[in-house]
C-alpha cells in the first residue's frame, strides 16, 4: 500500500444532512484550528460545557470530525469505510478543568519523541495529541483483522506510554463503545498555538511485550483526598484491569504473581475494605466497587495481547502434531482434523472468522481416568485459562449465548447427557454461529456481540451422536490410552504456529472430502433410533439392478416394521422416519408418483 503520511480524514454534514468526506493534511488541520478560535459554534460549546449542560456535546454533532488512523470513503449506502491506514494514532487526555493545566500538558507531550502534534479539543476540558507510529510491513496492510489487531496494539503501547507522562487518563479518542480504535476522532477544534512537531520519531509497536500498567500512574494521589488515599493504597498491592472479552474487572496481586489475574468479586471487593479501614482510610465496600467499575482501570482485551505478535515468533517445529500426538487414537485422520480444529479456534480469537464460526467439534471418547477434562483445560495457555468452561448448561440458551462471547474455549462435558432434542436443534446451529445477537444488563436493544468461543466435547460412552445430518460438525476420537497430560507445551510456539497459519490464510474448515469421511466414521458412534434397530432388522439397502431389490416409499417401509414388530415398536413419527431413510448410508431412491421410494431388500432371515 502506498502510505501518504500527514494526511487525515474529515468528515462533515452538509445542509442536505449527507456526509461530506474529504482528506486534509496535517499542516493545513494546524490552520484551521487557529482560525477556529472565533468560530461562534465552538465557543458556544465550550460555553454550555463550562455550565455543565450535559447534552451539550449531543447538540454540536454537526461539527466536522477528523480521522487520524485511517482514510475514510462513503460506501453506496453512505456508512464510512476503510479505504487505507495512516501511520497516525488520534488521542484524549484528560478531563481537565484549567486552561492553563491543558496547555502546561501540551507541552509535555513535546518530551515523547513519537509527537506529531497536540492541540486542545472542542470541549476545552481535553488535549488531543497526534502520534506516529511505524506501520506493517506491506504485505499485512491489506488484511483487516491483521490491522485491527496491530491498532488495538498501538493504541494500547501508546496510551500507557502517555497517561504515565501526563498523570491523567489518555484514550483512543472517540473510543467509548469498545469499537475498533481505528475509527478514533475528535471534533475539529480551536487552538491559537497548537504544538506541532516537524520530524517526529515513529513509535514502532510491533513486536514489543508491554508491561501492565499500574493504574496508579494514572492518580495524583493527596494525603487530604480519601477517594486519592483510597485509590494510592489499592495501587500498593494490587494491578487492576478491565477484561473487555469477560466484561469485568480483575486483579493481580503484586506479593502472589504467581495465581495470575482473578476476578474482582464482592468478596474481594469487602476485603478491600476493611483492609482499607484498618489503614486509616474510610472506604465502604461501595466506594471500592466505584473504583474498580471506573474508567480509571484501564480496559484491556488479553486475547488480543497474547495473540498480536504470535505469528512473527514461530520456530518452524509443528508443536500443534506434537500436542495431537499426547493423544492415543486408532482415528487416523485425528492429528490432520485435530489442526484444522485448533487453527478454527485461534482465528475465532483474533477476528478472522467474520462470516462463519468455527463450527469443527473434536469428540474425545474414553472411560474416566483418560484425563480427557485435564487435557482439554491444558489447550490453554496459563495467561488465558480463565477463558476455560466446562459446566455449561445446554438447556439455558441465553447463558449459552452469553458464554460464547464471554469465554474462549467450552467443554462440552459428558456429551452423552445432552437430550436427543437439544442435539438436533439448539446445539447444531448455535455451534456454526460467526456472531451472537444479545441484550446486554440495562442495554435497550440488542447488539451483535463477537463470538469467541469454540467448543470441544467428552463422554465415557460411543453412542453419543443422535443426529445423522448434525454429526459432520464433530468427529468423534476413541482415546485408546490415557493421555500424556505431564508431558510440558511450549504454549508460546504452539500458539505462534497457529497465528502463523490463521494468517496465512491455511484452511480451518473441513472440505467436502473431510465432510464424508466424518459422516462415515461417525456412524459407529451413533446413537440409534427404533427407526435405525428395525429397518435394520428388516431390511438392507439394495442397487436397482439386484433381482430381489424392491421399491418401497418410507410408508410401506414403516407399515411392514409395525407389523412384523408390533404396532408401537417404532417410536417415532412417519415424518421423522422419512427423515432417517432419506440419510441411511448407501440408500437409493427414485422418485414415484406417491413421493419418494428406496432400493431395499428383505434380510434373508425375515422373508
């Protein structure tokens, strides 16, 4: 891609209320924020915000916004695309009451070498700074979700880089909605002396492991402030963080790193308080519980921390046939299909399957004490295992729903115990799922949530599968031996391989080929039917040519079952007996004018 840098996007709405878009350079955005600052509209607002109208930003939509990250076109139905990517990053600092404090600001942000410009935003209460940063190599650029993962990076190296400097929160601008960071924007401004930077030093990101980021950096902390006094003593021993894939707070203990970042429940939260007490500061619970639901914990998506730079690290060893390999199968196709899974599973992490989920669903098949539920927990690394679930109920929908968003990888535990109707119905179709449609607590409406999860199952019996159309999504694995689950996994290579393949576009689905020796290996694991045990009894399937091969329609078929074995001994329905006919293996039908009719012969000893 050819990167014109210094070129940004505006945005504006003309009198006829349709987007206007055009590009305009940095230098000339400079000129226009002098000259703003007698711009009626912009005074008018900063007016209203300074009395704390609080519609008063809703009630200024119409000034022109400018895009830093990416240049803007208007599709044929007016929503605004990506075009291309600049080698710029827009963000927020602050709320900041005085002037004079956002200008000091201003030219702190000289101190950081990336600075291309600063100048402050439309509200007056925050500064805008403009950084470089050093995009993708070329032959990334072109992929979506590859440049989607590298700006949430940026922006994230960017952001800490900043708050630390100024002492204040600084965001992605515009950002509050948890959208892609490469739509941040701000409102064209007025500043009569914005800071700007002539030969500014590109802010290179990739590749680069970030430390966390204490919140406290972002504090100033004062001994006659409880809510400072309060924040400044939490700091002390803990990192918190915002989970933006589990929507929840967390926590890492500085004195025990090695238990990893946990959850923020209630009981931890009335800890904090009296810990807080017996310090001499006056925390309720309440006050601790605002603390960690703020917007000063800082927002982070682990999984795109893990997964950014993976696909550059790889040694080149297969450590996914490796892993493969800790299970013992007579399943030839286990180590080939086991891939294509895992690679599904890594893609639905990093945001590559927009149009369709990961819809593969290993089966691990074995009596208890094969450490199947181990094996399946160990598929993660450490840094994400709180993304592991295994006692999920199939008969709540909404909390199934809520679980794919939420978590990274769920066990179908004892997959056997799952009702015949759940199988066939609800699991079959949530499985292939790409997003999930939700209503969020105190949201009005529903939203189309990103899918993450993939699934993986276990059971102690074979005759598992109840549905022959359904079973291509699984393939069912007959562990022979216990699994080798001490044996160690260099996660950072196996995950690096993965990445290696998600971005290499290698295939994660299966193909027709694999579709039909799934179906015809999972046959033997099936579950069967009335309909299944007496046609079977009764009948073979036979080739048109056979001199004892018969026309019958599923009709005739089920009426001779009933006869011969009595008049309830097929339980289910002529419809759904049609249904199972239409899917026996090798069956042939031909077309009557009653319906549908199939090649069949008596079995020798039921003539």
């Amino acid at each position: 891609m050819n990167i014109q840098n210094n070129r940004l996007t505006m945005v504006r709405i003309d009198k006829k209320q349709q987007r206007r878009v055009s590009p305009i350079t940095l230098r000339k955005l400079m000129d226009k924020l002098k000259t703003n600052v007698d711009n009626n509209e912009i005074e008018a607002l900063r007016y209203k915000v300074r009395n704390n109208d609080r519609y008063a930003l809703d009630k200024h939509e119409l000034l022109h916004r400018v895009y830093a990250s990416a240049w803007l076109k208007k599709a044929d139905n007016g929503a605004l695309v990506v075009a291309d990517y600049t080698d710029m990053l827009l963000l927020s600092a602050g709320p900041i009451i005085e002037v004079e404090h956002l200008e000091h600001m201003k030219q702190v942000a000289r101190i950081v070498p990336s600075t291309m410009a600063a100048f402050i935003g439309s509200s007056g209460r925050t500064l805008k700074i403009i950084v470089q940063v050093t995009l993708p190599e070329t032959s990334r650029r072109g992929n979506e979700a590859e440049m989607e993962q590298f700006f949430r990076k940026a922006y994230s190296a960017a952001s800490a880089i900043y708050s630390s400097l100024l002492k204040v929160p600084v965001v992605p601008s515009g950002i509050n909605d948890g959208s892609s960071p490469v739509m941040a924007s701000c409102r064209v401004s007025a500043d009569e002396s914005p800071l700007v930077i002539e030969k500014p030093t590109p802010l290179n990101v990739d590749g680069v492991e970030l430390a966390p980021m204490s919140p406290a950096v972002t504090v100033q902390a004062g001994d006659d402030n409880e809510v400072s006094a309060l924040i400044a003593f939490l700091s002390k021993r803990y990192d918190f963080r915002y989970n933006t894939v589990r929507g929840a707070t967390e926590y890492l203990d500085k004195e025990a790193l090695y238990w990893g970042w946990r959850l923020a429940d209630m009981r931890f939260v009335n800890g904090l308080s009296l810990d807080a007490r017996e310090a001499d500061i006056e925390a309720r619970p309440k006050d601790v519980l605002t603390y960690l639901n703020s917007s000063r914990i800082r927002a982070v998506d682990p999984v795109d921390e893990y997964t950014f730079t993976l696909s550059y690290k790889w040694d080149g060893h297969d450590h996914i046939g490796d892993l493969a390999d800790m299970v013992k199968t007579d399943l030839k196709q286990w180590k080939q299909w086991f891939r294509l899974w895992f690679y599904g599973m890594v893609a639905q992490w990093m945001g590559y399957n927009h149009k369709y989920g990961n819809s593969i669903v290993p089966l691990l098949v074995a009596p208890q004490g094969y450490h199947k539920s181990t094996f399946c927990r160990q598929l993660l690394p450490p840094e994400l295992r709180w993304g592991y679930l295994d006692n999920l109920k199939f008969d709540n929908q909404k909390q199934v729903m809520q679980s794919m968003v939420d978590f990274l990888l769920i066990n179908i535990d004892e997959f056997n115990s799952i009702s015949k109707k759940t199988q066939e119905g609800f699991l079959k179709n949530t499985i292939q799922l790409a997003g999930i449609s939700l209503k969020r607590p105190y949201s009005r409406r529903i939203e189309e949530e990103r899918r993450r999860a993939s699934f993986i199952a276990t059971s102690n019996m074979t005759d598992v599968l109840s549905d022959p159309s359904g079973s291509r999504r699984f393939f069912v694995v007959n562990v022979t031996s216990p699994i080798d689950t001490d044996k160690p996994i260099n996660y950072e290579q196996l995950y690096a391989q993965a990445a290696a393949a998600v971005r290499n576009n290698e295939r994660r689905w299966f193909d027709d080929a694999d579709i039909e020796q799934v179906m015809a290996h999972n046959r033997k694991y099936a579950l069967l039917s009335s309909a299944d045990m007496y046609f079977n009894d009764y009948f073979s399937t036979a080739s048109p040519d056979e001199p004892d091969a018969m026309k019958l329609t599923a009709s005739e078929i089920y009426d001779y079952i009933r006869k011969r074995a009595g008049a309830t001994a097929v339980t289910e329905s002529l419809t759904t007996f049609g249904r199972y006919l239409s899917n026996v293996p090798d069956i042939q039908k031909v077309h009557v004018k009653s319906g549908t009719a199939y090649y069949v012969k008596y079995r020798e000893l039921e003539r």
